[in-house]
C-alpha cells in the first residue's frame, strides 16, 4: 500500500537525510521505525505524508505517485488520507480543543451538523470531549496528547504516522499512548511510528520493527 | 484597521460636505434666472438701467425681464444680502413670490431671514434696524417678520424689502438696478438669445445659469481634486505600511500555517482565509470610516472641513443630509480593494511556506 | 484635461492594476520558458509557488475589474453632465476618438479574464495540470490587451474638453447620417428579429444535440445579434421612442436600470456557452455551463421580447 522506490533526500544545506531507501508497507499494519534523532525516520514519515518531495526516487501509496503530485493535490491527499501526530503536538494553543481538532476539516466547508458529529466522535474516543473548550496552552501534557491524535483521526484517514510520540511523556503517559496505539491497531489502519522509545519495540502487536541508520536502513 | 478608518473617515466627510453644499448650492442655481445681465465699469459690475428692458423685450423667446436691485450691506463683519422687491411685478423666485403673496411690505418694513434676525437680536435691534445710507444719513426700517426660505443658504442672510427703498438704502437713481435678469422658458434657446443680446449690448456681461453651474461644479472639483491626491499620498504609504508588516511574518504565524499544511490545507486555502481576513479589516474600516464622518458631518456639522469650502459667506450653515451613493461606491473603491491588493504578496508568501521546514 | 474624483479613482485602480499585472507577467514568462512538468529541482517548485502568486493576481485584477467597469459606467454619466452636449455615456464615449475602442476593448477584456478564470480553475482541478503553461501563454497575450485599456482610458480622459461640444445619442444613433451605425440601424427589423430569434432557436437545437463547438458559436453570435437588435429595435420599446436607440440611456435611472440586468444576463449566458466550445470540461460541469448559459439568454431573450409585447397590448400598434 505505501512503498518508497529507491528514495533518497538532500535538503538544501546538503545534508543526507536518506540515501536510497526502498520499503513497502501493507495496509492495515503497525510498524515502528527505530532509530536515533537524525537518522531519518522523520523525513520518511514526512515524504508519506507527503510534506517534502524526494531528491530522487518515488513515494507511491495506493498507487498514487504522491510525490510527483501537485501541491494542490497532494494537500488534498493529506488531509483525505494522513493523520499526523507531531513530536510537539504542533496544537495551536490559542485555540480550544474543538477547534483544533477541527482543523483538518475547515476547508471543507461541512455542514454544522455533520461537523459537529465528527468531532463527537472523536473526541470521546480519545476521552477529551469534558475539555473541548478549554484552551489548549492550559491543558496537561497528556490531554495535549489526546488532543493531538484526535485530531489526526478526526477525517478518519488510512494511514496514521506518528513522530517520536512518546519523547515529551512520563512512563505513565507513555504506557497510556500504547493502549491508544493498539485501539487504533484494531481499526485497520496503517500505522507508522517513528520513536527511539525501547517500549515499543517488544510490543507484541508491532508487525515489523524497521531500523535507520544515517539515512539508510540497517537490514534485520 | 484604524489608520484606514480614519483615512476614509477623512475622505468621506470631505466627499459628504462637498455633497451637501454641491445641493445647497445647486438648489439656489435653481431658482436663479437663465440669463443675468451686469453693466461693467472698469471690468468691476456696476448698475444697469431700467430703460434697458423694453429693448429686450423684443427679442423673441425672451418671455419675461425684470429689474433686480440687490446688494450686500456690511454690519459688524457680517455680510447681508439686501433683496427688493415689487409687488406689482412676477416673481421668478418662489420664496419671493410667496412672500410678495403673503405680506404687505410697506416702504418702511422688511422680512429677514433667521440668521439675520439673530445677528440683529445680538445688538439689541428687535423691532427695527437703522441703516446707513452712503450719504451717511440713517434709515429706519422696521423688521415685519421672519421667513425660512427653501434653502438654508438663501434665508440665513437674506433681507427683503420694498425695491425703491432699497435703492434708497444703496443711493441708486429710481431707474438704476442691479441687474436685469432675463427669464427664457425654453432652454434651448438660452445661447442664440445670449448672441442676441451681446449683439446689442456688446459691453454688458451677460452670463448664462448653466456656466454658473459648471463653473461651481469645476470648482469643487478642483478643490476635491487636491484633496484627493494628499488622499492618494496617504493611502500609498498606508499601502507600503501594511505590504511591510504583513511580509514579516513572526515565527509563531509562521509556524501555525505551516501545522495548517501539515494537516491538509492547500496553498489556496490558506490564501482564502487570508483573503477573508483582509476583507473584513478592511470592510469594517470602510463602515467605521463612513459611519465616523457622518456623525461628524451631520451631527457635530463639520467644523473645520467646512470652512474649506465655505469661503463666501461668512454666516455659519447647517449641512443637509445628502446621501449619494456614487460617493459610496467611490470611497469603497479606494479602500477595500486597494488594502486587498496590498495583502496579496504577503498572503501568498505565507502560504507557499513549506510545511516541513517551519516545524523542523 | 479632466480630473475629477472619480477619473482620479480610476487612475488609482488601473495604476494597482498595472502594478501587479506587470509582476503577474513577469512570472508568467519565467514559467512558460523555464517551467518542466517532469524536473523534481527547487527551482521547478518555486515556479509551481509562483504560479499561485500569478493566479491570486489574475483573481483580484479580474473581479475588481469588474466594479471599475461598473464605476465607470457611472462616471460616464457623470461626465455627460459636465460636457456640452452630452446627455448620457454614449455622447462621453464619442468625444474622443478613443471611446467607443475602449469600452469595446474593456468588454472584450472581461469576457477573455473570465475565460482565463475558468481555464485556471480548470487546470488546478486536473492532477496532471494540463493546461499550466498554456493558461500563462495565455495571460502573456491577456497582459497587452489590459496594458492597452489602460492607455487608451488614461488618453480618452486626457483628451476630453469640456469646451467642446458632443453630441448626444439622438445624433450618434440616427438614422440619416451615412454613418456605420445609420446603416446597421436602417437593415429591416424584421430581419434583425429573425437573426436574433433563430441563433436562439438554434442554440437550443446545438444543446439537445449536445454539440457544444456549434453552440459555443452561436453564443457568440448571439452576443453581437443582441446588441445589434437592442439598438436598433428592442431599446425604442423600452424608451418608447422610435427614434432613440442609445444603449447608454437604459442605464440610467429613468429607465429604472433595466440596463444592468440586460447586460449582466446577457454576458453570463454568453460567456458560459462561449467557454464551453474553448475548453474541455467534464460530463457535469458541462451540463452546468450549457444550463446557466440557457437560463441567462433565456431570460435576457424574454426581458426584451417583453416590451415590444407589452407595448403592441397597450396600445395596439407597433412604434
């Protein structure tokens, strides 16, 4: 369903972020990209979501050639598509909890009504519908969290990527994101979590642990 | 938004006073005869004679010619038209009309108009006002009424009495006027008549109602005119102001919009909301402006604007409330699409950030 | 040489215009000599951000364009009461030479901005962008025809004197002079209504058959056959006066500004089935272009078939 075809990356100070990397990802699985900051996995799950275009190589998901896709589509194709859930949230805190979570769904001009319902939906799903209109700079670490990945499954997307979603959090909380983790396994979606965290790489519903190293991957 | 409120607000009050005294001033046109015809001495207007008038009489379209003896008289810095009139004459004016209808102004007596009545009350004048004729003797006329003409212009220093006093008042002979103004029902013929009577008259001045018209309209324009191009000046730096600070851009937007795109919103939704944006700043300044020189015209009357125009009269007048809406249109013009324009290159910088590089 | 407020208005407008459509061209040629579909470098991606900027100008320029032409309009009149002679637009628009070019040029200019909406609108919906570099080409052309109207109004304000005098429709418009206009006005009005009533009958024949190039053009003829057959006939219903044929006049609010509807319906629907002979749309998006043109020409036909009929019921006779 997603497959990097010999994809590599040069950002524009000539840093190597990725250097020929090819690998296939099937629908409906959960797998975790190991490795330390800097080794790449961030800028793979950005070129999935399509938010950077490769230097060389193609990025196709549901034979889509997502990077050769206008920008005008391609934005389409992640908001349809991706949910996103940042290492810092990226939540913006001036703003309620509703309305952040409704942000992906703005621009589609939905109905009061049919809005409203999916954001229901979410949030009681991510247990934070007693906070909706609390501003988001004053909610806890964790409500923060739930926040942010409810609003990465508020347009119900197939793929779900997640980038070092555990870094800011206490055990507690770290644990509680795992339970999320496997709920959400369970709906069929695909599930991409980019971490260096050692809890999630014995866990026993990850189908596959894929490991980076400086841009190229390390064969297992 | 302030600034571009206040700038229409400028604008608008100009453009509102100009219109008011615009119709003041047309509806006194209105009631002026097509043709006026002045001796001139020495280039300056002197007084036509009354024998004149059977000579124009004859000529065909001419329906109607009447001597008018009129003036100003100074008192205390203030400067008061003097009107006479006959009652055995046809009035073309119809507040005089009316007036010669309704009172029996005796040699003695005048009507005066509300500021004038005013100005008389301040110096103890009540009943009569003593004038001084040019051979410095007094003459006492008493003051029979009030009236209010149509126009707030003509009544506030107007002052109507008995034509043959007034010559008395001015020192004119009995059959010296002011002026003769000739009245011409079909407006077509108003130029070939006007040829006529320079023909006959080749050192009179004999002016038309409808250069009047466009000499009053020029100059308004002009006076609007240079107006709006310290206008322009302004809203060119209000432009640069505005394209300046929306170009820089803080981090914390900067990075909003990039979260924005990461979640899915296209390049043209970002540039819609700004649009938006940008709308309404600019509607509710247009509004505010409009609403702030409203009050200022119509309620607080204009106080320094006005004296722009008004340099012909010193006596104060009350704006009527004009509403054109060409003027409207104008104005919204000049500010709404103009700030827009100003937000497009901004706009679209912000929203061609890429999203990966402002969340790194 | 005539200043006014609102001729400085306009100045104001056209400058903003100039401005940023001179900044659209200049990116648009970047663009078309240096854009490549297939090239993955960051120039390409700028060029892609840079065709956004020249969008969002085109937008702007066209929609405020179309209040300037409205503003216009009304400054025309306003003129007309300044300038001898003159008792609505038309006698503005003869006093120079540049007048009747320029409102020609200014309607052609909005009909080929609304046809360069559509086409970006068109090309932005299609993931491979068929049309990018083309619609840019496009605006390359588009740019001199606006810098154009721009000259020509800037001249025709400069050159107007209000000391001589115009003349009035009733003389641009007559029937006697040998003039252009005298001839056209002088062709039998029933063959006039006949022309006008058979494109329409055939544009609705074109839409059953669903042949959108036959029909584009009869849209286009329909256009002229209008404006022809509005002057010369259906205007002197609506005045009531068989000898005025101003297309001017209707603006006015003697006539209530029956004026405004007639053009507004009869652009929209012509424009919309126009563009359909000049692009390819999709299955609905063409039966939404074929539908609004109908309606509007529809309603422009019964708008002015109305008096004419309305005024034979009056009266009993034709003027």
């Amino acid at each position: 369903m997603i497959k990097l075809d010999h994809v590599s990356k040069i950002y524009a100070n000539n840093t190597v972020a990725l250097d020929d990397v090819s690998l296939n990802f099937a629908e409906g699985e959960l797998i975790i990209l190991k490795g330390v900051s800097g080794s790449g996995k961030s800028t793979i799950l950005s070129l999935i979501a399509g938010l950077l275009k490769p230097t060389q190589g193609d990025v196709v998901v549901d034979a889509k050639h997502i990077s050769k896709l206008p920008d005008h589509f391609c934005s389409q194709y992640r908001r349809d598509n991706i949910g996103f859930i940042f290492q810092k949230y990226n939540l913006i805190p001036l703003l309620s909890v509703k309305e952040n979570i409704a942000l992906p769904l703005v621009p589609l001009n939905l109905d009061e009504d049919v809005l409203h319902v999916k954001l229901e939906i979410v949030m009681k799903m991510f247990r934070i519908e007693h906070k909706k209109d609390m501003k988001v700079k004053n909610l806890s670490g964790g409500e923060q969290q739930r926040t942010a990945i409810a609003r990465a499954n508020v347009n119900d997307p197939k793929i779900i990527l997640a980038d070092e979603p555990t870094a800011n959090l206490d055990e507690k909380l770290s644990l509680e994101f795992i339970q999320i983790l496997k709920a959400l396994k369970s709906s069929h979606k695909t599930i991409i979590v980019a971490t260096h965290d050692p809890l999630f790489f014995e866990l026993e519903f990850v189908d596959r642990v894929v490991e980076i190293n400086n841009g190229k991957l390390v064969c297992s | 938004m302030f600034v571009l409120a206040l700038l229409v607000g400028i604008l608008a009050s100009f453009f509102f006073v100009e219109n008011s005294l615009k119709y003041e001033l047309e509806s006194t046109l209105d009631l002026q005869p097509q043709i006026i015809i002045t001796k001139q001495k020495a280039g300056r207007d002197t007084t036509v004679d009354e024998k004149d008038i059977n000579v124009i009489l004859n000529i065909k379209g001419v329906n109607d010619v009447l001597s008018r003896v009129w003036g100003y008289y100074r008192f205390k810095d203030k400067r008061l038209i003097l009107i006479g009139i006959d009652t055995f004459e046809n009035q073309y004016d119809d507040i005089l009309a009316k007036i010669t209808k309704s009172t029996e102004l005796n040699v003695s007596s005048m009507l005066v108009g509300e500021g004038v009545k005013k100005l008389f009350s301040q110096y103890y004048y009540h009943d009569y006002f003593n004038f001084i004729l040019p051979d410095l003797s007094l003459k006492k006329i008493f003051i029979a009424g009030t009236f209010k003409a149509t126009t707030k212009l003509e009544s506030n220093d107007m002052v109507v009495m008995n034509k043959d006093t007034l010559r008395t008042i001015f020192g004119y002979q009995y059959n010296e006027a002011t002026d003769l103004a000739v009245i011409v029902k079909n407006p077509e013929e108003v130029a070939s008549i006007m040829v006529k009577l320079q023909n006959i008259f080749p050192t009179y001045k004999i002016v038309a109602k409808k250069d009047l018209r466009i000499t009053l309209e020029n100059r308004f324009n002009s006076k609007s005119s240079i107006f709006l191009i310290l206008f322009i000046i302004s809203l060119f730096t209000f432009f640069m102001i505005v394209y300046d600070k929306l170009s820089g851009l803080s981090s914390t937007e900067k990075n909003e919009i990039g979260i924005l795109k990461a979640i899915g919103w296209r390049i043209e939704d970002v540039l819609q909301a700004r649009f938006y944006e940008g709308l309404i700043i600019s509607l509710s300044a247009y509004v505010v402006g409009i609403m702030a020189a409203l009050l200022y015209v119509y309620m607080l009357d204009a106080p320094l604007v006005k004296n722009i125009f008004l340099s012909y009269n010193d006596m104060d007048i009350s704006l009527p409330f004009i509403m054109d809406y060409e003027t409207l249109f104008l104005l919204f013009l000049l500010s709404v699409p103009v700030y827009l324009f100003a937000t497009i290159i901004p706009s679209w910088k912000v929203a061609t950030l890429d999203a990966d590089e402002v969340m790194r | 040489m005539l200043l006014t407020p609102e001729i400085i208005t306009i100045y104001i407008l056209n400058l903003i215009f100039f401005i940023f459509a001179s900044v659209a061209f200049y990116y648009s040629v970047k663009i078309v000599f240096l854009y490549d579909k297939n090239a993955m470098s960051t120039l390409q991606y700028k060029l892609q951000k840079q065709s956004y900027l020249v969008a969002t100008i085109i937008k702007f320029i066209f929609y405020t364009k179309i209040l300037v032409f409205l503003f216009f309009i009304f400054t025309l009149d306003d003129i007309a009461t300044i300038l001898p002679g003159a008792m609505c637009g038309a006698g503005v628009v003869n006093a120079t030479a540049y007048g009747t070019y320029l409102l020609i040029l200014k309607i052609i200019n909005l009909y080929i901005f609304a046809y360069w909406l559509v086409l970006n609108t068109q090309d932005i919906n299609s993931e491979e962008q068929v049309y990018l570099k083309y619609k840019f080409q496009v605006y390359m052309a588009v740019y001199f025809l606006l810098v154009g109207e721009i000259i020509l109004e800037s001249l025709m304000f400069f050159s107007i004197d209000t000391k001589s005098v115009v003349d009035c429709c009733g003389t641009i418009f007559s029937t006697t002079d040998g003039t252009y206009m005298a001839k056209l006005l002088s062709v039998d009005p029933m063959i006039l209504l006949a022309t006008f009533y058979t494109i329409y009958s055939l544009m609705i024949c074109s839409y059953i058959l669903k042949n959108k190039y036959i029909f584009s053009l009869l849209n286009l003829l329909f256009v002229i056959i209008s404006l022809v057959s509005l002057i010369a006939y259906f205007g002197t219903y609506i005045y009531e006066l068989p000898t005025h044929h101003c297309p001017f006049c209707l603006l006015q609010r003697d006539y209530n500004y029956i004026g405004y509807l007639l053009y507004i319906f009869l652009f929209i629907g012509t424009f919309h089935g126009i563009v359909l002979g000049l692009m390819d749309f999709s299955v609905e998006e063409e039966r939404k272009k074929y539908r609004i043109s109908l309606f509007f020409t529809t309603l422009y036909l019964l708008f002015v078939s109305y008096f004419p009929i309305a005024y034979y019921i009056k009266n009993g006779v034709c003027l």
